[in-house]
C-alpha cells in the first residue's frame, strides 16, 4: 500500500496526529464551502503543496496514489456528463450541453479534487496507527477502535497469507482458466475464512495470557511541541476556510 | 521460599473434541533455573504450557504456584498472568497493535499500572531484546525475529517472574537464535526463571539447568541434561540424543576421554575448547 | 460501488452519515452483547474485518474480461449476520479511504449506507428466504450474494440519482441513467461474486463443518477468561 510507505516515513511523521487531523478537516470544510472554481482550484493547490513542500512528500509518490482516485473521479464525472433521452428518436445517450449543467460539473469536480487533497494530506503524513489513537481521544467507542486496531494488524498477516497462497497456486497452474482461476480463488478464500477462525482463536488466548479481559488499551505517546502545532494548524485551517469562501 | 515456584500434581487434561492431551502430568518447575521442555510433536508441550498461567483449567489434578494451589478467580487469574508471561510460537497471532511501542505497552496497561511506569517499562523492555532502535517501525515491516522479540518484550514488560517460551528458536536463522539466547541469558542473569519448549535438542543440552522430557501427556525423565538427555528411552522418545554427547561418546571409544577436569562439554564452543585441551596435553606429555 | 470522495452535495454526506448513524449503532450494540457473552468474538469480528478488506483487494476472474474485486458482503454477511456487519463494513470503508484512497471520508456514510447495510440486509433476507423455500444450499448462497451486490449498486445509483436528478426527468430519468451505465460492470462482478461466494461455502461446508458450527457462535469451551 503506497499511503503506508510515506506515512512512516515524511517530514511530519512526528507532528502531532491532532494537528494534522484538524488541518485535514479544515481542508474537507474548505473544499465544501468553495463555490466557484477558482476557489477550488486555489484550495487543491494549497493543499498540494502543503503536502509536497510542507511534508515533503515526494511529487512522483503523491499522483501515484492519487491516480486511482483520479481516473475513477473521471469515470463518475462522464456518468453526470451523459443524459438519457426517452422515446425522442436518435442516440438513447446524449452529452450534456446546457451550460449551467456543466459548470455544476466543474463545481463537483472541483470539490471533489479538493476534498481527495485534504484526505491524502492527512494519509500520506500519518501512520493508521496514530488515526486510530486520536479516534480514541475523539471518544469513537471503544469496540469500534479494537475492530480497528485489530483489521491494521491483520490485514498485512492475512494478505501475505493470501500471497504465499497465490503463488503456491500458480506454481501448479492453478489459474490458467476462468473456472480454475475461480476454483482456485474460491479455495484461497475459503481457506482464508478458516484462518479467521484460527487467528482470532490464538489472539485471543495470546490477549488473556497478557491479563487483558476488556478493551484493547495501549499507552498513548505524546508528541512533541503538540500545543504549537496544533495552534497553528488551526490558524492555517481558518485562513483556508477563509480564503475558501471569501475568493468568488 | 521453596525451590518449586510451579508444580503439576497429577494434571490431565482433555480437549473439548476429546483427545487426551494430558494424563496424570506431575512436574516441577524450579526457581531461577533454565528449564527445557523437550517432546515428540503433541506430546502435550503446549497443552501444559497453558495451564501455567492459567489459560486452560485441568479436568483433574492440581497446580501450584510457590506451592499455593492456582486459584481460578478472575483476581486469581490476573495475579498469576502477571506473574507467568507465556511467549506463544507464532508472532502473528499475539502482536495486536501496528506500533511497536504501543504493542509492548499492552500487557502493563492490563495491569492498570500508572503512565510514567508503563512508559519506563516499555523502554526497558524494548532495550532488552535489543529492538530500541526499531520501536517506531510499524509490526508488519519488521523480520519474523524482530517480531518475536517484540513478543518477548511485550511480555518482559509485565515484569514476570516467570516467562514461558513455545519454541522461540523455531524459524529463527543461525545469528537471529544466538541473539535471542543472549537475550535469554541476559534476563536469566536479572532473576526470571526460563521454561522453554524446543525440538533442538543440541540448544537444550547447552542451556538448560533442567530438562523435562514429556512423552503422551505425561512425564518420562527429568534432571539436568547430561544425565537424562543420555538415557535409551528418553533416545528413544526424542528420536535421537545430542549431537555433542554422541560425539562425545565416539571419542571415548578412542580412548580420548574429555572428562579431564570432570566437567563435560555441552556446547560447541566447550567442546572445541575440549578437544584443544586434550590435543596440547598430548603435545607436551 | 463506492462514491467518490466529495462527490455527493454536503447536504446529501451528511444526510447518508445521519441515516447510517443508527445503524451503526445497532450494530455496536450487537457486537457488544456477543463479546460480553463470548469475549473472544472481539478477536474474530476484528480479523474478519481484515479479511474482508484484504478480500475486497483480491483481483476476480471475469467473464467479460474487465478485473473486478469481491465485495465479502454476501459471504460476511451469511457468516458474521447482518446487523455485525454494519460496523465491519464501517471500518473496512474507512480503512480503503484511508490505505487506498478508494471511498472517502465525505462520502463515508452513503458508502456505508449501500455497501455495508443495504447489501448485508439484503443478502440474509434472501439467504433466508430461499432457504425457507427450501431451494438447494448452493442456490440460496448464490443468490444471496449476487443479489446483494445487485441491491447494492442499485442502492449507489439512486444515491447518486438523488444527488444529481436529470435536468427534465428528474430522479427516475437519472436513476435509470445510473442503473444502466452501472450495469455495465455491474452485473458481471454481481455473478462472480455468486459464484465465488459459492465456490468458497461449498469448500467451507466440505472440509469445515465443524467450524462453519462454530459461526454460529459456539465457544471453543475449555477456555478461560
Ligand atoms: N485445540 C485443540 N483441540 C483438540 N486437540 C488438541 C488441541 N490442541 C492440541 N491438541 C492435541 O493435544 C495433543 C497435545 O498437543 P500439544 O500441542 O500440547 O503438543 P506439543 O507437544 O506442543 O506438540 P508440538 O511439538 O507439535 O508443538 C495432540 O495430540 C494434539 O493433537
Ligand atoms: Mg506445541
């Protein structure tokens, strides 16, 4: 996972998690209140930059994660772009043309491009880990952070699981047709359900044996200078809002 | 204090699905000592190991812990866990938390102990297994001994005075289990007694003051290992004996005996040491 | 299906969060009740939702050539219930906006709403149903996952309908607008999650009786809390 790789590694692995959260709402809201397209563009842009100047997230890495999130927000902006004609005579599917319709479009795409900026500035700069920590001082229940806790730990056990596996399977030409490929599949996955099973089996012994009989609870660390962080990530996020609503 | 710090009496046990996994286990477990627990595969390792701290009730018999009987009430239970920390097989099925930090901290925040003293045990803890540097990579990215030791620090921070390890050496490279014995030695040394299942039986023979071999849920012989590790139905039992005392033994059909000084190799290193000390004895007669 | 982040109108994301709120709840509620009773279902729920991310990251054999992913909710949904699974799913949204930008933050609570509930709910009734009718196991399984997915996509493409009403037809126009440009991909993935979800039960019903038992919430005795 590419969000991971930078997570643990950027500028500001070390700032605290609650600064950088707030930064990123501010940014959602910011994206939200931006009504015309300069706006828009103005606020992707700053939070462009704050994450490839500010937490030096390399260029190339940042639009490789981005990409995905990008060709599938072209893809639903064609799905606006096309309208259905009943009965009319000619093609069933017509391009928008109205004007106003388009630049509804733009508007979408502008805030959704925006709201992507504000959601990679926070997942590109901070481990899971410390989201799930400042979900807990958020006070988000605690069964709901253990199932978080939890899937962050297992979900790397399980998928180099599912790797060995797949590569077990190739090896004796397991998928080199649609219906092996998918008994293949099939097997894989319901060998993997087992595996729930187990594992949860021996986390469970492995959590009683070290006096755990409740919520899962860790030591939170503090960051360092949180306070100064926190502060001016909160200034920063007005200014955004600000700017956001004020450019027309 | 007695030397005993746990004892079986007479403990079976029997699955839910039936198998007998332990029948009329008598041990003892004695303080400050480095014990191996050596066995077939389901000789009943495992099973016994989890009835030391409590994880599995017998059907029948009893534990004690400095010769108290195991109470089974959940204050019981949390006194004896924090006693006994127990270090499973499989990393990956007892690291809970991505942050390594935070993982280790788990077992001392179970224990309800106040901020500053969690935070001082997981920085000891961490430094022991030799993995401080390493406390901010996140779980997955760490190697599969790393991770183990992550798991023995989890446990260490418990400050037990018991901990029991089910095979640590296994999928563990040549350097990786030296470094671990080094670990194990170095916490030894600070006072927690060692129990230890493993199938290498050249490591138990070098490290352990004790050794309990287990067969069918039972016991078959115990004692330090150079006098039972020898023994044809414990051979037997295990499938074949040390690869030091079998060398051992072809050299005194040489006629080399390398009792000398009354002391028996156990390692590699004294048995090099040995075979040096013999050869310059011939040499200047 | 998901919807993208920030593409649904702030009055609509936050309408979709409001109407996935209670369910969540619910849910919690559930999964709180089974972990007092059974305390290892923590452990379980927790893995499976792991396995339900790293399913959903698994590439699917297609038929008409385009890759697809499984969704697990017909499979998590017949294994887990439907009520677990609004909060299972919960995370599992949350965690591919997050690790994959894939979803969103924004549009968290209207993913929720059709992936995580609306599927889940979908796939039991059916599940049920055709086994009330006493249709052979194998077909309720299919049926029970294809249709979920079916009921899913339909449910994203009258969200977005709802969000983006045609200019002269309005809703119903927009909603068959969506309905048939989602069929596209759509309908495949519905029956190769059908079929997996059928290819996986069987396997589990054949070699895993025994813990296809112990879904149905029975604790390995034996051990203590
Ligand atoms: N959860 C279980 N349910 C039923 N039987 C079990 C279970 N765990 C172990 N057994 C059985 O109990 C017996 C003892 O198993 P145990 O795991 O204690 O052996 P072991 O000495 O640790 O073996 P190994 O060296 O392979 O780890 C075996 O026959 C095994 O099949
Ligand atoms: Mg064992």
């Amino acid at each position: 996972m590419l969000t991971e790789q930078s997570a643990y590694t950027n500028r500001w692995r070390w700032v605290s998690p609650t600064a950088k959260g707030i930064f990123t709402c501010s940014g959602l809201v910011a994206a939200c209140a931006a009504t015309s397209p300069r706006a828009s563009l103005l606020v992707i842009t700053l939070l462009m930059a704050t994450a490839i100047f500010g937490a030096g997230i390399p260029i190339t890495h940042y639009l490789r994660v981005g990409a995905p999130a990008m060709l599938f927000l072209g893809a639903s902006c064609l799905s606006l772009l096309v309208t259905l004609n009943f009965g009319s005579g000619g093609s069933p599917l017509t391009l928008q043309s109205n004007p106003d319709e388009l630049s509804r479009i733009v508007h979408i795409c502008g805030r959704s491009c925006a709201c992507l900026a504000a959601l990679l500035l926070l997942t590109l700069t901070t481990p899971l880990s410390d989201i799930i920590s400042l979900l807990r001082r958020c006070r988000v229940p605690d069964t709901l952070l253990d199932l978080m806790t939890l899937c962050y730990r297992t979900l790397f056990v399980l998928s180099a699981a599912i790797h060995e596996t797949l590569t077990a399977q190739s090896a004796r030409l397991g998928h080199s047709t649609v219906t092996q490929s998918l008994r293949s599949l099939g097997g894989l996955v319901a060998n993997l359900t087992i595996q729930v099973w187990q594992r949860s089996q021996a986390l469970h012994i492995a959590a009683l044996a070290r006096n755990n009989d409740g919520a899962l609870r860790f030591l939170e660390y503090p960051f360092a200078r949180s306070a100064r962080h926190i502060t001016l990530a909160s200034g920063a996020g007005i200014t955004l809002i600000l700017l956001a609503v004020l450019i027309p | 204090m007695s030397d005993a710090i746990i004892r079986l009496e007479n403990v079976s046990y029997r699955y839910p699905d039936g198998t007998a996994a332990l029948t009329d286990c008598s041990l003892t477990i004695n303080r400050n000592k480095r014990t191996a627990v050596l066995g077939a595969n389901g000789a009943g390792k495992t099973t016994m190991f989890l009835h030391l701290n409590g994880i599995l009730q017998p059907s029948s018999g009893r534990l004690f812990r400095d010769d108290i009987p195991f109470e089974y009430s959940r204050t019981g239970l949390r006194k004896l866990r924090s006693k006994v920390g127990m270090v499973f097989q499989n990393p990956d099925s007892q690291l809970f938390s991505a942050s390594v930090q935070e993982d280790v901290s788990f077992g001392p925040m179970n224990l309800g102990l106040d901020t500053t003293t969690i935070r001082r045990r997981v920085a000891e803890a961490l430094g022991a297994v030799a993995m401080a540097g390493l406390a901010d990579k996140p779980v997955h990215n760490l190697s599969y001994g790393q991770k183990k030791r992550v798991c023995i620090a989890g446990v260490l921070a418990m400050e037990p005075e018991v901990i029991i390890l089910d095979e640590p050496m296994a999928g563990l490279d040549a350097a990786m289990q030296e470094e671990l014995t080094a670990v194990l030695e170095r916490l030894h040394a600070g006072g927690i007694t060692i129990v230890i299942a493993t199938h290498d039986l050249d490591f138990a023979y070098g490290w352990a003051d004790q050794a309990l071999v287990m067969q069918s849920g039972g016991l078959l012989a115990h004692g330090t290992p150079e006098d039972i590790l020898l023994r044809p139905e414990v051979g037997n039992a295990l499938g074949t004996i040390p690869q030091i005392a079998e060398i051992i033994h072809s050299l005194s059909l040489l006629g080399i005996d390398l009792r000398g000084n009354g002391y028996l190799p156990r390692t590699r290193n004294e048995l090099v040491a040995a075979i040096a000390a013999v050869t310059t004895r011939e040499d200047t007669p | 299906m998901h919807i993208m982040e920030g593409f649904l109108p702030v009055t609509h994301a936050i309408g979709w969060s409001i109407a996935s709120a209670p369910f969540i709840a619910l849910g919690l509620r559930s999964i709180n009740k089974k972990i007092s009773e059974h305390p290892e279902q923590r452990m379980l729920l927790g893995v499976a939702a792991a396995f339900t991310f790293v399913l959903s990251a698994l590439k699917m054999p297609s038929v008409t050539g385009s890759s697809s992913h499984p969704t697990g909710t017909g499979l998590g949904a017949i294994l887990f219930g439907p009520t677990a699974l609004a909060p299972i799913g919960g995370v599992v949204l949350l965690f591919q906006a997050l690790l994959l930008a894939h979803g969103g933050i924004t549009t968290l609570g209207a993913n929720i709403f059709s992936m995580a509930i609306v599927g889940p709910f979908a796939a039991v009734a059916i599940f049920r149903s055709a086994t009330a009718v006493r249709l052979p196991f194998g077909m309720s399984v299919f049926l029970a996952a294809s249709l979920a997915d079916l009921m899913t996509y339909l449910t994203t493409a009258a969200q977005l309908a709802l969000a983006f009403p045609d200019a002269t037809g309005g809703f119903p126009a927009s909603f068959a607008k969506f309905v048939g440009i989602f069929a596209i991909t759509q309908i495949p993935l519905a029956i190769c999650e059908g079929f997996l979800t059928l290819v996986v039960m069987n396997a589990l019903v054949r070699f895993n009786a025994r813990e296809l038992q112990e879904m149905q919430v029975t604790p390995r005795s034996g051990v203590r809390a």
